[in-house]
C-alpha cells in the first residue's frame, strides 16, 4: 500500500502505519533501460480507475504520468482488441470521485460539468459515485442525470445504498441496487454490486444509508440471494468507494461476511477507492480487493484465472499497478501482440485528447498567475521543514488573512484548516489557474469563535487525537489481518530509476509496473494551525484571556466538538457553545491567499 491523499473531503484520521508507503514525487521520466514488470492474463481480467478528481490531462510536471485520457480509452481499446484474440475477457471499472482536484473538472459550475462527458467516453462495464458527487446538490444532480441514467451507462451504473431525491421528493435509486450478467467470452455468469462508505455529508438530493444497515435492513438483497443462488453465479463483482484497508470501520470486510454467508464458494473481487492508495487485500482464499491510487496516476490491472479453481486448486490472482503514462501503455499492449512500432493511439483516443487540449485552453487553465520558486510536499517532507507545504500555509500563507471587519487586531488567534483541503504538492515553476484547483481546489468561509486561550490551545491536539475530519492520513495497518505473509518492503534507492510509487500490499512487494525510488513518508495530521497569541502577560492558562478560533465552516461542528469537551474537561464555568456562537470572519479564502503569495515572485 502506498501513501497519497485520504478522503478527498471528508476522510480518515491521520493515523501511524506500519507498511512503507512511499509517495511519489516523479518528475523525471524512468529509464528507457529499466524493464517494466509485466501483467498476466487470466480468464478474466479487470482494468480499474478510481479517484481521479478531474486528472484528464496528465501531469504536466510529472513525466511519470505523462497520458492522458484519450491515450487512455485507446489503450483500453487496444487491450480489449488483443485480450478478446486470446479468448479472454476485458472488464472496466471506476469507483467514483470524478471532480475536486483538477481545473478541467472544478473550473465549470457546477464541478464536472464539462469533465464528465469526456470522463464518460471510456466505455465503462461498471462505474459508480464516491462522497465528491455528493457534497452540492448541482453535482448530484450532473451525476445523476447525466451519468447514472444516461442511455450508455443506465444499466452498468450501480449504486447499491445511495438515493437520488428528485425534484418532487421522492427518493429513488442512485443507480442499480445490483446488475446480472454473462461475460462474452468465457460466459462467466457475474453478480456485481456497489457500495459507498458510511458519508455522512451528502447534500439533500441524496440519501446514504451505511452499507451493513442497507445489506440487513432493506429487502433487496435478500430478494436477489433469492434470485441469484449460488450455483448459478462463477463470479460477485463487489466495487465501491470504501477503502481496501479501513481498520477502523471495516466496512469492506463486514460486507465480505455478509456476502460469504450466502456465497461460500463463489469467487468474489472487490475493488475499493477514497483513501487514494495503492492496495490489494486477500480476503480469503476465493476473494481479493484491489485499489488503484488516484489523480489518474494509476491504471490498475487484476486478473483471475477460474480454470484452477474447476480443478479444486482454487483461483490464482494476480494484481498489477500501471503507471499512467504512453510507454507503459505501449509496453503492455506490446506483450499481448500489439506491433511494438505501432503507435498505442486510436482515432477516438486521438479525438478524446484532442477535446481535453481543447478545453483546458477554452479554460485559460494555463494562465500565469505567479511563480513558484521550489518544491513544497504534502508528506514526504516533515511538518516542520520548509519544503513542506503546510509549513508554508501555516507560517506564510495564513498570517496574511485579513477579517471582512475589524475584529479588535490585538486579539490572538488560531486559524486551523483541515489537512484535507490541500490535495497535491506544489511542483516549482509558473503558478497557473491550474495550479489553484490542484493544490487547493476548495473555497472556503472563515467562521470563528471567542473562547480563553487555554481553551484555544488545547484545539489542534484534541482534533488531531480524535475522530475523523478531513485529513490526509494514511489507515494503520498494525491490525490488519494479512491471508498470507511477506517481509516488509526495502525502502529502494537506485541511481538508475526515478522517484515513484514503491507499493508494499498483501502480495508483496513487487506489485508496481514500473520501479521506481521510494520516498520517505512522514505522518500527516488532521489539521494544521496558524497561532498568533499577542502581549501573553498571564500566561495560556490564564481563563479571562479571550481568543478568536478561526477555522473553515466546513469545520464547524468539529471544532465545537472539540472546544466543548475541553471545557468539561477543565472543569471551567462555561456554557457549552453552539453554531449560534459561530461568527462570520470573512477575508479571503487560502486558494487565493496561496495565489497572491505567489504573485510577488
């Protein structure tokens, strides 16, 4: 598994973890002499994409993810073309989270909008919603009506436990609660169903029910057990936007149990999304999970060969990560017969690239704003260092926010933004329009409270001790529960390869196509603050001394968590707060205050 970005929004706690997760900061492209890993073709075979964010037009600074969409659906094409020849069957999936994090997708309103008909050119066999569909009712609605019922996908869209609410009220299904059907090839009869995990922030256009709640409460699924037996399914298809490893919630492995109980012999394959890592978990001998990154960084492959398990050896997976860039397309398709001197493109993927270019000049996404004079990283540097970004944000990006009003300027202050809202590292060169919906693709309202400066002091640890906020960490992996066993990853430093993912999951080490250095990574927390305490006679304990919390709206009942239990727990004389305490700060939000930064270079 492999550290990147975690519940986009809203997601998991930063968390200590025991596997290397080295996250990569690719900018030069490997060597033409380093051999990439192959994949192996079984009798089915998957090609899976999830969280990525609106990354329709490669990375411009990351030579490692050189391609883009079009480059693509023409290598899915390609595969399916010489998969078909070898008798074998080709199934596409994509497990949500389609815009926040990309100017091609966040530059329109609403979010998406002009994104999703391209995203929706790749003929997808499966595809559901992650929680960025869901956060405004405009993306709910895009996704729902434009995706979820359109003519392409209205029967290979699946949603299993989320409800659209339609303009008169009535609630009805996101997608199919579950779809039936026969591979062309190997006729491998296929049961697929589809999961988000437990959201809790969805807008009001749509509904969320926890999956273990939907799977025993709601009578569909005991209805298709009864449709569906066991005898007359070879495979369960279980794709979602839930993580391969939560050991937390466990939401992926309560669903496998359920579902075993009523399949005990049947293959099923899950393929998981959200906390943007590479993954793959063995849940038993019959049943896996992969997961395959984010940003369009990672093309994941899995195969299964059936035959063996006819034989009563059992079915034999194999996983791969693909890099997204041209020659590792070209490379795989060279190894299952495609003409290694043949360009890997297609006319539909040559037209696909072409609307991208177009629409990402139609969006002046290239447009200079600023200059950036280094490299700032999210977490492969610590948080004190000075190529950290959230050291920039905490030290010189944030002390520049000025209030709508005058809020007594001499009154300390702790602005806290949740580690979430930023999303990628920020690469030296031009800051462009871009760039802002890279970094930090979020707006934000400034809300503050008045509390004393021993309460105010204590806030960032408490959150950071606590439950989920929108934070970047990575899922502990002390308890998860291997099938099997392997020695631990060597982190890999090679002057002949570039720095990139170096993945270490259920099947070990070597599950990357491409190798590359890895990086070490260091913990993010759930939020980061910027303290300013002015003329400190009394000291920090001193209970009349009044400050303003300062912090996202999207943080409000997080912080009121946070500041009520601290005041139970200093026993103070206090009321506790409610939103009615929550003001209006005003100033501009950080995307724009990390512009005008950059503006003066």
């Amino acid at each position: 598994m492999i550290l990147t970005f975690v519940h986009c929004l809203a997601v998991i706690t930063g968390l200590a973890f025991a596997k290397s997760y080295q996250q990569q900061q690719a900018v030069l492209a490997p060597s033409q002499n380093i051999q990439l890993r192959d994949i192996h073709i079984g009798d089915i075979n998957f090609i899976h994409t999830t969280d990525t964010h609106g990354w329709l037009g490669s990375h411009l600074s990351q030579a490692n993810y050189d391609a883009d969409w079009g480059d693509f659906v023409a290598f899915v094409d390609i595969f399916r073309e010489k998969t078909s020849q070898l008798y074998r069957d080709v199934i596409v999936i994509d497990t949500g989270d389609k815009r926040d994090g990309n100017g091609l997708s966040d530059a329109t309103w609403p979010p998406g909008l002009r994104s999703s008909k391209i995203f929706n050119m790749m003929d997808y066999d499966l595809l559901t919603l992650g929680n960025h569909e869901l956060y405004t009712a405009e993306s709910a609605i895009l996704e729902y009506r434009g995706t979820s019922q359109s003519s392409k996908f209205k029967e290979k869209y699946v949603c299993s436990n989320v409800e659209f609410i339609e303009d008169d009220g009535k609630r009805v299904p996101f997608g199919n609660k579950y779809v039936t059907f026969e591979t062309p090839i190997t006729r491998q009869r296929v049961l697929a169903l589809s999961f988000l995990f437990s959201f809790q922030r969805a807008n009001n256009r749509a509904i969320v029910t926890p999956p273990l709640e939907e799977m025993t409460e709601k009578s569909w699924f005991q209805d298709m057990v009864e449709t569906n037996k066991e005898e007359n399914i070879d495979l369960i298809i279980v794709f979602g936007h839930l993580p391969a490893t939560d050991p937390t919630e466990r939401e992926m492995h309560k669903i496998h149990a359920l579902i075993r109980k009523e399949y005990p012999n049947t293959i099923i394959q899950y393929f998981g999304g959200h906390t943007h890592i590479r993954d793959f978990v063995q849940l038993d001998s019959k049943s896996t999970c992969l997961q395959s990154g984010r940003f369009a960084e990672t093309v994941g492959f899995l195969s299964i060969n059936i035959t063996n398990s006819l034989d009563g050896d059992g079915p034999i997976f194999s996983r791969r990560y693909v890099d997204f860039n041209k020659d590792a397309f070209k490379y795989h398709l060279s190894r299952i017969g495609h003409d290694a001197n043949v360009p890997a493109s297609t006319k539909k993927g040559k037209t696909i690239s072409r609307l991208v270019h177009d629409l990402r000049h139609e969006l002046n996404l290239n447009e200079k704003l600023g200059y950036i004079p280094q490299t700032y990283y999210v977490s492969t540097r610590p948080l004190d260092s000075e190529e950290n970004l959230y050291h920039l944000i905490t030290h010189k990006i944030l002390p520049n926010l000025v209030p709508s009003k005058n809020y007594e300027p001499s009154m300390s202050r702790f602005i806290l933004i949740n580690t979430g809202s930023v999303r990628y590292d920020l690469y030296k060169g031009p800051f462009t329009k871009d760039t802002e919906y890279i970094v930090m693709p979020f707006n934000n309202d400034w809300r503050f409270i008045t509390v004393p400066l021993v309460v105010a002091s204590r806030v960032e640890g408490y959150l950071n001790k606590g439950p989920v906020i929108a934070s970047l960490g990575v899922p502990s992996s002390h308890h998860k529960q291997h099938f099997g066993g392997f020695q631990k990853c060597p982190l890999v430093n090679n002057p002949n390869l570039s720095d990139g993912y170096t993945t270490e999951d259920d099947f070990g080490c070597h599950g990357d196509d491409t190798p590359h250095n890895s990086q070490r990574e260091y913990d993010i927390p759930n939020v980061v603050q910027c303290k300013e305490v002015k003329n400190l006679q009394g000291g920090e304990t001193d209970p009349l001394r009044m400050v303003h919390v300062i912090f996202y709206s999207f943080m409000e009942l997080d912080i009121l968590n946070a500041v009520n239990s601290i005041i139970n727990d200093l026993g103070l004389r206090m009321e506790n707060l409610t939103t009615n305490d929550c003001s209006h700060y005003g100033g501009d939000s950080t995307k724009k205050l990390l512009r005008d930064y950059f503006s003066q270079f």
